[in-house]
C-alpha cells in the first residue's frame, strides 16, 4: 500500500454498507482499513480483500480501539450492536455498546488529531413520529425506540466535542438503505426481505396494512456522500441522507412483482406501537451542499437487488 495515500478506517467495514462505502472510498484514491468484529463473514468484501487492511477487534475494547486508529487520518464509524426493533428490550445494553465506546472512539480521534469523523445516523429514528413530512434537519426530535435515542446523543456529543476540542465530523441520517449484499434474512431491510421470500414463494408478513411509507435510498448512491464527505466541508454538521421519495410497503411489493413476474402471497398483521406510520427525509440541505443527487430509480435500485439475491437462491 502506498504511504502517501491518506488512511481510513471503516468501523464496521465488512457490513452491507461499510462494504460499498469501503469500494467509494478505494475508488477515491484512499488506503482503506476495515475494523470489524472477530471472525466477521468476509463475503461482502472478497472482491477487495486484496485491497484493503482488515482489523478483527472489539469495538467495546478501549486497546483495540487506541490500536486501531495509528496513523489513521479519517474515521468512519458505522457500528451499531441493536437493532431499532429490538432495542427498547434492553437499553442500558444499548447505551454501554453504542454510546460508551462511540464516547472513547471520539476522544482517541480528539487525542491523535484525526482530520475527520464521519457518523452514520439513522434518520428512520432519531425524529421519532414526524409532524411534517419530508422531515427537515431542523425539525425537533423525539425518538421513540432506544435505538433513536442513542443515536442521537451520539450526535450531541460529536457537537459537544466539536465545540470543546474542534473534532471536525459529519453525521449523516441515513433513510432506509438496500441494494446488493443485504441482508435478505434478516429483521430488517424490507425490500432484500421481500424480494427472497417472493422468489422463494414464501408469504411476506406485514405489520399493519402495509400503508407505512418510507423512504429508500440505494446503497450505492448512500455511500457516494459519505465517502466525498471527508474532503467537503459545509458549514453545517448534520444531514438527512435520502432519496426524498416515500412508497408504501404495498407499493414496493408491487414493483418486486412487477419485475419477478410471480403471484405474491402477503399475511397482514397487527400494526407495532414502534413503527412509524411515515418517515420520509428532506435531502435538500446534502445535495446542496455536496454538489450529489441520488441517480438511481427505486425500479432500477431493486431490479439490481432483485438478481443480486436471485443469484444467491442458485
């Protein structure tokens, strides 16, 4: 690896995102580090392995942590251990993991002088139940889920940090990612969910109507901003990354349908307290300030993961 190329480290690398983002940023020209967790799954990364550092840590280990960041100039941190759904079963867990080591990750940045922090928030849950839609970054705030809530102190902390200590950052909210490489069995992440069980003739479950709207922002679009963030510097902090346009969970399993051409078979269910009934982001603020628009259509953006998770059921 070259020693005049500037150095990032991606926590939380090797996931969905932080393996697209790890791509933009090699693209860019960076020397790439993926901090990720003992014996993670190298599949999302196999076509850059070769490519990159990989560092298998603890993100709760302060030495792993101190280890990780030498001769480190940008910090991207992706990691979260809970999940939005499952968050409020155990909060004070939620704020040990996530909030305590985010804390000593920031003072470390602050202690080596790291030019900057990149955050990735959750723009899904850190406002809460929305009373305008689309939701401006300067609207209140009152999230509803542990999950939200610590996302957002994270966020006041990098603040905090910045006023007292000068820590440059950004913190993205990011709406509802998908595309390539996720998850398709997990609790999260409708459209690689749906599109599995349609090709798989399974029976989609629904809570409620299937009415809720969100906004969806392909994942290679997402990791576009992040990685030109290190280099850009508004003179605001946080931003809603979004493709600004909400459909229904009934609409995307139309369009799902429309491009497998198969019969879907949905179960509707009680509709959760925890779900939102419509969150979608106003992505004014980071297309002006980061020259970028997202480029890719909803249809496109899942036809794209429609034979990516096509290929996966051969």
């Amino acid at each position: 690896m070259s020693a005049d190329k500037e150095k990032c480290i991606v926590f939380g690398g090797g996931g969905f995102i932080g393996s697209h983002l790890c791509e933009s940023l090699i693209e860019k020209g960076y020397e790439v580090i993926i901090f990720d967790k003992i014996n993670f799954s190298k599949k999302n990364i196999h076509q850059i392995e070769s490519k990159v550092k990989i560092i298998e840590g603890d993100f709760n280990n302060e030495i792993d942590l101190k280890n990780s960041l030498n001769g480190i100039d940008y910090v991207l941190h992706l990691v979260s251990s809970t999940l939005p759904v499952s968050s409020n079963e155990n909060p004070v867990y939620d704020a040990e993991s996530n909030l305590i080591s985010s804390l000593k990750l920031f003072q470390e940045c602050i202690k080596l002088d790291i030019k900057k922090v990149v955050f990735l928030s959750s723009g899904g849950t850190v406002y809460g139940i929305p009373e305008h839609v689309p939701v401006k970054e300067s609207y209140s705030s009152y999230p509803i889920c542990s999950y939200g809530i610590i996302k957002k102190t994270i966020e006041e902390y990098l603040f905090l940090f910045n006023k007292l200590n000068n820590l440059n950052y950004n913190v993205f909210r990011l709406s509802n990612p998908y595309g390539e490489r996720q998850n398709p069995f997990a609790s999260q992440g409708a459209i690689a969910v749906f599109i599995n069980k349609i090709i798989n003739d399974e029976i989609i479950e629904i809570w409620g109507d299937g009415h809720v709207i969100r906004d969806y922002i392909y994942i290679k679009d997402a990791v576009d901003v992040l990685a030109s963030s290190l280099k850009t510097h508004p003179p605001e902090f946080v931003f809603n990354l979004s493709s600004g346009t909400g459909y229904s969970l009934n609409q995307i399993i139309e369009i799902i349908q429309k491009i497998s051409g198969k019969e879907v078979k949905i179960n509707y269910k009680v509709a959760r307290k925890i779900d939102v009934p419509e969150s979608v982001l106003d992505n004014t603020l980071v297309k002006e300030s980061f020259s970028w628009k997202p480029e890719t259509s909803i249809e496109e953006g899942i036809r794209r993961t429609y034979n990516y998770i096509r290929q996966l059921n051969k």
